[in-house]
C-alpha cells in the first residue's frame, strides 16, 4: 500500500492535534461515507486514542509536549476511486514550528520537508490587524540609544508569523498542493453567503497574497474540529453536541458552505 505523507504544520494552539483527533474519532470505523475512511485499523494508536477519549466526551485534548513528532498512521480508502493509501502525519508540538522563525529547524522537520506529498496548514486566526508590527514592543526589541534592534519572532503579528513559516516550508518542499486550514470555524463570525477563501482574502491579504503568488494548487477551508467551543457548555448544548458526535455532526468543514466530511482537506492534497 502507497504511503502519503502530509506534513501537518502550525504554530502553537494552531487546532492541530484536535483535527487529527477528530479525524480518527469520525473516520475510525470506516462506515462514514466520507472521501477517506479508514480502512483497516492501524498497527498502533495509543497516542491518537488517548486524545479521542478526550474529545468524544467535549474535553480539550492535551497541548503536544512531546519532542519528537508523533506519526499517525492510518489505512484509508478513497470513496470516489477506491484507491487504498496509508496516510502519515506528524503530529508535531507548534514551538518546533515557531523556533523555525528563529531559525533553529530541527531534524525532524528538514525530514519532513523532504517526504511530504502535500501540506495541511493550521492556524487560529480572528480578525486581522493589518500592522506588521505588535503595537505593544517587547523590551528586548524597543529601540535602545546604541545598540542594535534585535528582532525575534517575539516582536511580529501572528499573521506574519504565518506568512514566515509558510516561506520556509515552500522554500524547502517547493510548489505543493496546500490546504490551509483556519481552525475554531465555530466561534468565526463569518458574513452569510461568505465563503472561506473570500473571508481569508477579507481578513488576511498578507496570507492569501503569499499562498497565491506561491502555490498552485491551493483550497482554503474552515474548520471546526471540536463542533464547538468548550468554555461555558450547558446540560443541554452537552447533550446536543453529544448527539451530534453519535452522527459524526459534531466536527465540520467549511468552504462554500458547511460539511460533516472533515477529510476534505486532506482528499483535496492527495487528488
Ligand atoms: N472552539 C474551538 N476550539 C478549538 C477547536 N479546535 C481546537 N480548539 C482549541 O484550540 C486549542 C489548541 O488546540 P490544539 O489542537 O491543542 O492545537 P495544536 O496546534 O495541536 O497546539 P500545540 O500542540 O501546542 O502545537 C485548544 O484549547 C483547543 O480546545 C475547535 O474546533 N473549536
Ligand atoms: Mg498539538
């Protein structure tokens, strides 16, 4: 069976790990009807079904300590041409993404860059503030009588921020199918009839300049992967969101309009 490699990337608190989980928690039994489902279970899955306990009960899963990137490897199927695939992704913890900025890459990622079919990029973005700069400056990038401004990645927007680890990546992988992924759609306040890519090019021209001028074949998607923001959760809003995950209705994806298919993304990388 062809493997593919995907390289989930992201800064910290990008909605990373809540996707994958997700993902196996939606796809595991294979009978959601969905582009990819899994076909067969994987030879280990103690790190994902840790995380899937958490979420089919609404708990947050835990932020990525680990060093090394946890690979998930799953069987899966494609519905429209039944081609069989074993999809890999790393589950990296976002600081290794946001050391890149500072220029320390680790191995793992040079790795990565260098087996990857394709790139599912995370990040948690609101409104755009359109300054290049934090208004507020750290102290150690306030200018100082004498001594040189030393930026660091301290001292840009987290738009920026992006926009710098997506030039790394294209630099190292090149022109490759992309989704990027704007995570925690269900607390987004998008304009009816809005789809995803308009509200990007609205609200991150920076970003949507870049991944436009950079790579070809590109989607932009919404992602709930939660269904829902945790903070604050009623009895009923729980038992709701409980029969929605019974569904597989709970996760969602969002271009032109709303889809319980969260492995559209990633059917969109491999086609
Ligand atoms: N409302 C909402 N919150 C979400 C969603 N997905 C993730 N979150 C929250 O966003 C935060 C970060 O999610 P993670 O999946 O841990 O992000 P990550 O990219 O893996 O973060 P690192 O492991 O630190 O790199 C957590 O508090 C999640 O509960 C979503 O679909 N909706
Ligand atoms: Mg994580």
């Amino acid at each position: 069976m062809e493997s593919k490699n995907i390289l989930l990337a992201g800064l910290p608190a990008a909605g990373k790990s809540t996707y994958v989980t997700a993902l196996w928690a939606v796809e595991k039994d294979g009978k959601s009807g969905h582009l990819l489902s899994c076909d067969g279970l994987p030879s280990e899955s103690s790190y994902i079904d840790g995380m899937r306990d958490n979420w089919m009960v609404l708990k947050e899963v835990r932020r990525t300590a680990f060093a090394e990137p946890q690979e998930i490897v799953l069987p899966m199927k494609s519905l429209n041409t039944g081609e069989k695939i074993s999809l890999v992704l790393p589950d990296f913890k976002g600081e290794v993404f946001l050391r890149i900025l500072d220029n320390v890459v680790s191995e793992n990622i040079r790795e990565w860059c260098g087996k990857a079919d394709g790139i599912l990029f995370m990040l948690n973005l609101g409104n755009a503030s359109p300054e290049f700069f934090q208004e507020e400056m750290s102290e150690s990038a306030k200018p100082k009588v004498e001594m040189e401004v030393v930026m660091t990645s301290n001292d840009i927007t987290d738009a920026i921020k992006n926009v710098l680890l997506l030039k790394f990546l294209w630099g190292e992988i090149g022109d490759c199918p992309i989704s990027i992924c704007f995570s925690c759609w269900d607390i987004r306040d998008v304009a009816e009839g809005l789809t995803a890519e308009q509200w990007v090019k609205e609200n991150h021209p920076c970003i949507y300049n870049f991944i436009a001028e950079h790579f070809t074949d590109y989607r932009y998607f919404g992602i709930s992967a939660q269904g829902a923001d945790y903070q604050g959760l009623d009895e009923e809003h729980e038992d709701d969101l409980a029969e929605k995950t019974t569904r597989k209705e709970r996760a969602f994806v969002y271009t032109d309009k709303k889809s319980f298919d969260i492995t559209e993304p990633i059917d969109y990388i491999l086609s």
